[in-house]
C-alpha cells in the first residue's frame, strides 16, 4: 500500500465526508499535541461528525493563516496552544470576559459570518484536573512559574479558587510583574509577588514551555523539591518530564499536563459549537 492509499484509508475509517465540521489546532512546534486525539474520543461519544486536525503555524504566518480560516465555510474553529496564546488576543474579532482579564486565548470560535471568538479555558482546566487528582487548591500556597498564555490563566484561576498566596517566577522580571499587577487589580486581597522562596510553597507549578526539550533549564530548583510538596505540569510531551521526574524522586505528589487538557476539552468543544 503506498502513502497515498494508506492516507485515503485513514480518512475513510475516520468517517470523514464532504460534510464533516473541521476544527483544528495551531501550535509551533506541532509534534506534541494531544488535542487531537482527545478531541477525537469525545467527537466519537457524542456522535459529532467532525475532526480536529493539527496545523503547524509559525509565529509570523499567523495572522495569514487567520485571515484564511475566516474563509472556510466548514471550519467551526480551534485550538491555540503554544506560543499562540497572547497573540491571538489581536487577531481575533471578539474576546470572552475571561480572555479579555487573562490577555491570552486558547480557543477560538467562527462564527457563520467569519468573525473569530476566543475564549480562555487553560486555567478552569487546571484547577479541576488539581481536584480531580485530589488537591483542593484553597488555601493552598502555590508558587508558578510563567507569565505567559497559559501561566496567566493558571494564576487567575488559582486566584478565584482561593489559594492562600501566590508567587510569579519568571525569567523575564517584567512579565512577572505585569501579570502580579493584573491579579492585584482583580483580587486585591489576594497575597501575590513576584519572588518568593521555592520551599515555602506547598503547590508548585510549571506554567511554561521549559521541559518540552531535553536541553531546557528547569523551572524549579530541583534540589530545593521536598516530599511536602505537590508539583504540577502544563507540559503534555513529554508526559513525565524531568521536573516531574524529579518530584517523584524527592516524594512529591505529582500531576501531568495531559489531565489540564481533558478536563477542558467539552469546554472547548462546546465554545467552538461542536457540542
């Protein structure tokens, strides 16, 4: 069978048809994606004739790209994941309240006219998957590292679940302290700074893309991790990365990038009017 045939043989046992909804997700990279297949299994529970398909967009062909999707009659829209989040504010023609807060989008919506909405749903992503592994994250003392798309809706979420304090770490100092500024404005009781000593936190939390490669410094001093801790990633590829690797080692409690995903997924499907 050659390449050709082995494609057309794919599609047919996907059930796609000329009357198929196509959805998709952009990234830079793609390889490491996992929507499509999770999106996939909850299309076949509901009996949705749709496919949500990877498409590998750099950052300055994104605007094109936009401007072409707009034109797709049968696209109901996508996922924008990494480094997409924060751009696709100004790309799109409308923003929910969350994303509007969080400046960051992650799924986007057109309507029949072309008109692009997105929304942000990272963060109740993450805070349901922390419950669902069993960490109630109030009161909880969590330290985050990021300011970017996904961090940003993290720290806002962690924030309306009610965490007890809450430090920003990042590489770029500004960024930091931009996003500790935007949480100030919106929960202004809220204990929030942009240093903080790693050990004294109970909930840390890698909201970047730092361990995805293999070369990556780590976000976290993994000499400071203690068994009291409990460690989560956004990373879904590599599924245990060497900040997670390193909690087990030192006895933390731990939770994997994939579960952020699926708990958001039926939010996302539903925004993009799969569901």
């Amino acid at each position: 069978m050659d390449g050709r045939t082995a494609m057309n043989s794919a599609l047919t046992a996907a059930g796609i048809t000329g009357r198929t909804r196509v959805y998709g997700i952009l990234a830079d990279p793609i390889y490491h994606v996992k929507a499509p297949e999770v999106m996939g299994a909850l299309f076949a529970h509901h009996g949705v004739d749709g496919v949500l398909v990877p498409l590998h967009v750099k950052a300055d062909g994104l605007a094109v790209v936009m401007d072409g999707l707009r034109h797709l009659r049968n696209f109901g829209g996508f996922i924008a994941t990494v480094p997409h989040k924060t751009a696709m504010t100004d790309l799109c023609d409308a923003l929910t309240r969350e994303a509007e807060q969080i400046g960051a989008v992650n799924c986007v919506r057109r309507e029949a006219d072309g008109r692009m909405v997105g929304t942000m749903l990272d963060g109740i992503g993450f805070v349901e998957a922390l419950r669902a592994s069993g960490l109630e994250p109030r009161d909880r003392s969590a330290a985050l590292a990021g300011a970017g798309g996904a961090a940003s809706a993290i720290a806002f979420a962690l924030a309306e679940a009610g965490v007890a304090r809450l430090t920003i770490l990042n590489r770029t100092a500004d960024r930091a302290r931009a996003l500790v500024e935007r949480l100030r404005t919106a929960y202004p009781t809220l204990p929030v700074a942009a240093e903080g000593a790693q050990a004294e936190h109970d909930l840390l939390v890698n909201g970047t893309s730092l361990g995805m490669r293999p070369q990556d410094a780590s976000p976290f001093d993994l000499s400071a991790l203690h068994g009291g801790q409990f460690v989560a990633e956004a990373i879904m590829d590599p599924e245990t990365t060497p900040l997670l690797a390193a909690a087990s080692a030192a006895g933390c409690r731990i939770q994997k990038g994939l579960p952020m995903l699926e708990r958001q997924i039926a939010l996302m499907a539903r925004h993009m009017g799969a569901l």
